[in-house]
C-alpha cells in the first residue's frame, strides 16, 4: 500500500491505489506511476496532474498513460529507449 509519508495520489474513485511512485512533484506539477485496480484488472498508470493556482492543492490530471499488461510495456519500450538515447 501506499507509504505514510507519501500523499496519496489524486486519482478516480474506480481505481484502488496499490502502489504509488512520485517522479516530480513541487506546488505546480505533479508525476506520479500508480499501479491500481480498475474493474478487477491490475494496470499501471503514469500520471501528470497540474494544480493551477500554484497551491499545490486542487490537483488536475493533465495527463494520463494506461499500460494494460506486460504486452503493452514490450512493445512502447523499445521505442522509448531508442528516443531516450537520442537525448
């Protein structure tokens, strides 16, 4: 489950937080991977949420990338890191 010390991600109520990783966060930004539950299937979500007025409260998804099993992390991967090393 989640870490005390970690605020719990601002997601949709139709998924269970298993485990949560924030990459980023200040008062403006937010990114976070999620692995949840989402009707009785297991995923993992990377997420980027804005909060607008700086606060760091109010938090809105701008973002949101599902990857629905290994299958789909297997074939983006390769892609990623071609690109990745390109930087």
């Amino acid at each position: 489950m989640v870490k005390m010390s970690e605020e719990r991600v601002p997601v949709s109520e139709v998924i269970t937080v298993l485990e949560q990783r924030t990459l980023y966060k200040n008062n403006k930004w937010w990114s976070a991977v999620v692995l949840g539950e989402q009707f009785g299937k297991k995923r993992v979500f990377w997420y980027l949420w804005n909060s607008p007025d700086n606060s760091g409260s109010g938090w809105k998804r701008k973002q949101k990338i599902t990857i629905g099993g290994k299958r789909n992390w297997e074939d983006a991967k390769p892609a990623i890191d071609e690109l990745v090393a390109k930087l």
